[in-house]
C-alpha cells in the first residue's frame, strides 16, 4: 500500500525515554527532521545528541521543551506513562492548533501490567481527544513495539495497528510506521485502541507466560 510521505517535523514528547528515543532513532535515520520534548530542554538535548551521535553528520535532531517541540512540529508522537498523560497533553495543548497527535502510551497499572485495564473514556487515545478537544485529530499506534526492537535498528517481527479519528489521521500515522521501518494497517476508529492499547497487556501475560522478551503480532489473510 503506497502512504504519503511524511512532511515536515516530528515531535517526540517524552523522547528522553526509552520508546520516544527509539521512535526518534528510526525516524531521524529516515532523514526526518525530529525534534525531541522533555520536561527539561537539557535532557531533550542530551537525547538529541546521542542520537545525532549514532547516527552521524547527516541526522537533523534537536531537542527542546516538550512545548517548544510541539510548536516546532507539525505532527506530534506521545511516549509518556500513563501517569503523566493528561498533564503531558495539558502542557503542550497551546502549540497542538489541530496539528495531529500520535499516541503510543498504554495504560498500564503497576503492578497489574498483564491485566488490559481500559480508563473510563474507553482508551487513554481517547482520553487523549478529550484533553485536546473535539477538533484534535488524534491517531494511536506503536503499543506492541517494544523500545529495544527500535533501538537496535533492525527488521521488527510484529505489525503495528494504527487507529485514528480519521481516514487521513491514519494514514499520516501510517506514513510514519513505515518511514521507522515497521509495517502497519489501518485499524479504524479511535474506539478500536481500547483493543491495540489492550493487546500490550496480553503480550506481556504471553512474555510472562512462555518465557520471551518480545511476542508480537501479525495481520495475516490480507
Ligand atoms: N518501553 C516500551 O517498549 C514501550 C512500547 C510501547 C509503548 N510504550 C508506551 O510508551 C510510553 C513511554 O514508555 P517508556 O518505556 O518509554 O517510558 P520511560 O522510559 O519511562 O520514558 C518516558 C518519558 O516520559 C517523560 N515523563 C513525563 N512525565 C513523567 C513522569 N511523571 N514520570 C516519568 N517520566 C515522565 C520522561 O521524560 P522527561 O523526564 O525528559 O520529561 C521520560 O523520559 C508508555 O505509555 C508506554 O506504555 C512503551
């Protein structure tokens, strides 16, 4: 399936971290332009730089408060924990302007990670759209792509279910899945990331289970 290309900058908020910095990796060896957030402008350039460093003379990645980075960007990752989602999002809601929101976060309880608990607007993708308002195009993906697989660089054995608030939502997001190098499908509505939020929790009881670091999942009989 041919997606549009990505345009302009990408903002990773909560970058510094362990899924945001791989997602930020992937995306700057695509020769995007990648702005990293953080709460604190220093570490989002420390990340910045390793990364840069990684990489080499050819990378274009800065990093900047999780504000400033949503201003400079026209598309905007979230990879916080669930804890600090809605204050995340409260944060740079002054330079979201419709711009679309990828959310990767899980709503994860500690202590209780193998259980799928779905918070009460049905998803925290959806609690996302809440936070933003009723014009926010919002998009979810990424949940069951474990950081490691990122970091490391190489071919990723699960696919990456993308849900939006619209068709062209999606497929932005989609864009995106493909350019780090994984293969995605659209997953329709928002609604359907209480499923690919979920699934992570599955996949940990699995890991658990049988002893692995990264079941995955595939779409197949398409
Ligand atoms: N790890 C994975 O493999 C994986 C896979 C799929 C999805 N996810 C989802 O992605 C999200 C991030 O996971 P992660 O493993 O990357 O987490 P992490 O390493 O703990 O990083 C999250 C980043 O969020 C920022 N943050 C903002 N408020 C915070 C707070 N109150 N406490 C701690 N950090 C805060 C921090 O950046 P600053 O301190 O610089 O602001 C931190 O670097 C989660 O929702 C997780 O479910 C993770």
């Amino acid at each position: 399936v041919n997606q549009p290309a990505v345009v302009g900058t990408v903002a990773v908020i909560g970058g510094t971290g362990k899924e945001g910095k791989g997602l930020a990796f992937r995306w700057a060896r695509a020769g995007l332009q990648v702005v990293i957030g953080s709460r604190e402008a220093a570490r989002a350039a420390l990340a910045a730089q390793e990364i840069q460093a990684r990489l080499g003379g050819s990378a274009t990645i800065r990093g900047r408060s999780n504000l400033e980075a949503a201003g400079e960007a026209g598309v905007i990752a979230l990879t916080v924990p669930y804890a600090a989602h809605r204050e995340t999002l409260e944060s740079i809601k002054p330079a979201m302007n419709g711009k679309l929101l990828i959310d990767a976060t899980v709503p994860l309880i500690r202590g209780k990670v193998a259980q799928a608990h779905m918070p009460e607007a049905g998803s925290a993708a959806q609690e996302a759209k809440d936070v933003l308002g009723e014009s926010a195009e919002v998009a979810a993906a990424f949940h069951s792509i474990s950081h490691e697989w990122l970091l490391e660089g190489g071919a990723v054995d699960c696919d990456v279910l993308v849900t939006g608030t619209s068709r062209q939502a999606r497929e932005a997001a989609l864009a995106l899945v493909n350019a780090a190098g994984l293969r995605g499908w659209d997953a329709g509505a928002l609604a359907n990331s209480a499923v690919t939020e979920g699934l992570t929790s599955l996949l940990i009881h699995i890991n658990k289970t049988y002893g692995s670091k990264h079941a995955g999942i595939r779409i197949t009989g398409i």
